[in-house]
C-alpha cells in the first residue's frame, strides 16, 4: 500500500442532521472524523452512511429507548468515520460504554486504534461517569496491545484559567525586575525554559504515577516509600560524579568550581544547626506532600493533583512577602484571582443560574382530573 500521510480530526457536532454539510466539507480534507453529540437513536445509527458513500462508519447512541417514550430531543453519541479505500483493514472494537466508540485500523502492515470519546463536564458529581468512560478506553487499549493509539474528541476540561494565572504571575516577574537584579534577559528565558522541561518531566511522572497506582491497586505509602528509595541511589550516585564536574561560574558557586560539593555541604549543616533544623522539615514535608498527592491521583485523578497544587504558588508568594524576600506588584494580585477562579471552574465550585424545574402536579389535581376525565 502507497505510503500516505493519515489525517485526523474531530468535531462536537450537536445534532449530526443539522451539521451534516459541515462534516461532508471534513470528508474533503480528513482521512478519520471523530464526531460527538450526534443526537442520534439507535435506529437512526445508520444515517451516518449518509455522509459519504467514500466513507465507513461506526457509531453509538446515548439515547435509552427501553421506555419506549422520548421525552426532550435527542443527547449524546459519538461516531467515527474513516475513508474506505485508505487502510488495508478496519475493525470495530466493542464497548458498552455510549461515550466511546472505537477501530483499529491496519495501515502499511502497521495497525494502531482510534478512540472517539465525549466525556462528562468537569464536576465532582460526574466523576464515577468520568471514570467509567476511562475505564473503558484503557481496557480497549490493554485488549489489543497496539503500539499508537489516538484519542480524539471533546473531553469536557477547560483549565485554561489556571494555565491564564500561572501565565500572568510568570510575566510579572519577567516585567518588574527587582531593584539590584543583574541578571539579563537571556537567563530569565533559560530559567523559563528549564521550568517548562521540568514541567513536562513532572506531568510524565503523574500520567505513570495514575497508571500504576490505580491500574495495580498500589497503597500510596508504598509508592511514596519506593520512589523516595530511587531517587535517593540516583541523586547519591549524581552526587559522587557532579563532586568532579567542573561547571562554569554561573552553575556554582563553591570553591572547587564543580557542579556540586557534597562534602562541604554536610560540612555547612554540621556548623549550622538553623539549616539541619530546616533540611529536616523540608524532608518531613515533602514526604507528606508526596503522600498526600499520590493520594490524590488514586482517589481521583493526576489532572485534578495537578491543578490543586497550582494553588502552592500562591502559599509560596504570600511567604515571600511576609518575610520580605519579594516586592509586591498588582499584577500578581490579577494573576492569582485567575489562579484561584480557574481551579474553582474546574471543580465545579462556581455557582450558575439555573432555570427552576416546573413543579409537579399535586396529587389531589391530578386525581381530579382523572375524575373528570371518566365523567
């Protein structure tokens, strides 16, 4: 099979009726369209074979039937439409959930799967629904043991407010420069580009952390206790060979000009005891503050640590002000208040106006009527 760039795209479509001009100008460009809230019945499955005679489908209906009255319009669904003549072979996997629908696809002897989720909105209350729709997407992906797996569509996240904070707070920082300050320009980006390496390491470490302490059923203090055992071999084994790394002035500051002086450090905290007292807290809490996030990520999910502990920023600004390590501008202030909103958007924590339900016929006037009905 010719060799052939796959392109793939997804769109919350709202009633595919309605929007099915919109998705035959997809069918154009894209090789795979992963579509949500199709509002589609169970038997109206096979209108998606409507689009394009080009294209193949699979799709399922969140729409319960079993009543056999509707009430309101159609919700929910998802679909999944792939160009026929494309990929050696297509197969639809199996799922109960309505929320995803799933193939796998062999294209140049290569297969890999492609998932179409609609998940619940970001609220505590959907959080079983949340895991559910997860639960079934990584048995899907555990079944067929593929090597590339797509998850396309619309997750229902919007942490935009706490990535707008955190962006805001950072600039700050970059536009008042503290009075004194030598530094130029180019370490501020170093220092800002190490942060977001460092930042991508640690989002790594909390999909892997979520993978195997929920995956294998591991008690939080047993993770924190094994992770505690690898970091502390790797960063002695670091510290034997950064004791003979020369580095440049601007990485150390220690008499022998290496990266790091283990020897004189423990020389420092023997003379010190303010700074064994505070290495020893700092150990105490790091150790709690692993465990209590860890925690986190079993109970609920890595994305939802993660946003939690966006709020230490504001505990580590407050300090620095109280003991004068730090000048105070106003834009930290906007930063923050975004901070705070964003994290509470996405717990569900901000309160909305709601229409009121109707209320309910009294019992007595429904019984009247039903008297007057037989008269």
């Amino acid at each position: 099979m010719e060799q052939h760039n796959i392109k793939l795209t997804t769109f919350n479509c709202k009633s595919v009726k309605r929007s099915i001009n919109y998705v035959k100008q997809l069918c154009k460009f894209y090789d795979i369209i992963a579509l949500q809230e199709t509002w589609l019945l169970p038997n109206e499955i096979s209108y998606l074979g409507n689009i394009s005679s080009d294209y193949s489908f699979t799709g399922t209906s969140a729409v319960d039937t079993s009543s056999g009255m509707l009430k309101g319009r159609p919700y929910g669904g998802v679909a999944l439409l792939w160009r026929s003549n494309l990929f050696q072979s297509v197969s639809v996997l199996q799922c109960s959930n309505p929320r995803v629908c799933a193939v796998k696809i062999v294209s140049n002897d290569r297969p890999f799967i492609v998932v179409c989720v609609y998940m619940p909105t970001d609220c505590t209350d959907n959080l079983p629904e949340f895991t559910d729709c997860l639960s079934a997407v990584s048995a899907i992906v555990d079944e067929c043991e593929v090597e590339s797996v797509y998850i396309l569509g619309d997750f229902n996240a919007h942490p935009a407010g706490v990535i707008l904070g955190l962006v805001i707070v950072g600039s700050t920082d970059a536009i008042f420069r503290e009075p004194g300050e030598t530094k130029g320009p180019n370490s501020l980006i170093t220092g800002d580009l190490l942060i977001i390496v460092a930042q991508v390491i640690t989002s790594c470490q909390m999909v892997y952390e979520e993978k195997y302490v929920r995956g294998l059923n591991i008690p939080p203090l047993q993770a924190v206790g094994w992770e505690g055992v690898f970091g502390f071999s790797v960063l002695s084994a670091l510290l034997v060979v950064f004791y003979w790394t020369p580095a440049p002035p601007h990485f150390g500051h220690n008499a022998r000009g290496t990266v790091e002086d283990a020897v004189d450090g423990l020389v420092q905290i023997g003379n010190n005891p303010v700074l064994l007292v505070a290495i020893l807290g700092t150990i105490v809490s790091i150790a709690f503050f692993n465990f209590a996030g860890i925690s986190v990520t079993k109970e609920m999910s890595a994305t939802t640590r993660m946003v939690l502990d966006s709020v230490r920023t504001l505990v580590i600004w407050m300090v620095s002000l109280a003991v004068r390590w730090q000048v105070f501008h106003w834009p930290h202030l906007l930063g923050f208040a975004v901070l705070i909103y964003g994290m509470a958007e996405y717990n569900a924590l901000v309160p909305r106006c709601r229409r009121a339900p109707a209320p309910a016929p009294a019992p007595d006037s429904a019984a009247a009527d039903d008297d007057h009905e037989e008269a």
